[in-house]
C-alpha cells in the first residue's frame, strides 16, 4: 500500500512538472558548466565552450532591474528572457561580458529541442537553482 502511494506521488510529481535540473543537463551542460568559480573559470578560460551557468544567472538577476517591489514580477521577467533566448539566441540581446562574446560567439538556437512546459522549467531552475549564491 505505502509503496504504491510512493509510485504513484512520483508518477504525479513527472506528470505535474518538468524536472530543470534534468533538462539542464541534457540541454545545457555540454556547453554552460553549472558552477565554476572567478579564478577557475579564469584559469580554465580555453577550454569552456560557454559561461558557467552561475554567471549566466547572476548576469542576468545583476542587469534586469524591475521597478516593482514584487519578487516574483522579476523572477517572470528573467525567466521570459531564458525562455527567448535559449530559441533565438543574438548578440544584440546578450548580456554576457564582452570578453565571454568575443570568445564564445553566439549561442546557437535551441528552437525546436524542448517544448514550451520544457522551457519553462529549465528556465525556472535556472532562475532558482542560483538565488543566493554568487559568482565568485
Ligand atoms: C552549444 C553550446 C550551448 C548550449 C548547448 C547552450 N548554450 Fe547558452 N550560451 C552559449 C554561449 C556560447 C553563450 C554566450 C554568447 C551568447 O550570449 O550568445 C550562451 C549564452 C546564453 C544565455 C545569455 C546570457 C546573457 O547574459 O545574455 C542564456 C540565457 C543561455 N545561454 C541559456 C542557455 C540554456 C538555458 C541552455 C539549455 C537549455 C543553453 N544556454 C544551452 C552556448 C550554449
């Protein structure tokens, strides 16, 4: 009995929401490394293929600034961002540190890859994950 009220809160839970950190994995982290510090991503520099996912985030949470006191209006509005970015990756919108573009170029597109439900999670996870830990 307790083991089938186990399964099935865990076949709700797969139903009710995408896993981030699962699709972060299967997505992201050939390219953005999830954690890294300041002088590690320094020394190792060459050999990434794009920001450590941490500073990503906190890029991110550092630029876009929201008038409105409410939390969550910004956690939206950066979540929205990812979620654009991650189909239609440019320069233009990038605010990545002028020195991770000239190295790094753009991103290439993602559109197509995870759905819609997909997206949103990872990008929430993205958003989440980082909340109170800093690049450094
Ligand atoms: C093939 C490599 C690659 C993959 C896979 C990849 N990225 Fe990127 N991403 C990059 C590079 C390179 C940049 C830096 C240049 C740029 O901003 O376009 C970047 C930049 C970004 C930015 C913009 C950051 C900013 O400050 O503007 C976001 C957001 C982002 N990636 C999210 C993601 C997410 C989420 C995933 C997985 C769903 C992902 N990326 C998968 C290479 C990748």
């Amino acid at each position: 009995m307790y083991k089938a009220t186990l399964l099935t809160l865990t076949f709700a839970a797969t139903l009710l929401g995408d896993d981030g950190y699962a699709l972060y994995q299967k997505h992201c982290a050939s390219c953005h490394i999830e954690s890294l510090s300041k002088t590690e991503t320094k020394k190792r520099f060459a050999s990434l293929k794009a920001p450590p996912m941490i500073e990503v985030a906190n890029r991110l949470k550092e630029n876009i600034i929201i008038a409105d006191e409410d939390e969550d209006v910004k956690r939206r509005v950066v979540i929205a961002f990812i979620k654009e970015y991650v189909q239609n990756p440019d320069l233009l919108y990038s605010m990545c540190h002028p020195m991770a573009i000239e190295k790094f170029g753009q991103m290439p597109s993602l559109k197509g890859k995870l759905t819609p439900q997909e997206l949103e999670a990872v990008a929430a996870w993205v958003y989440d994950h980082y909340e109170g830990k800093q690049f450094e």
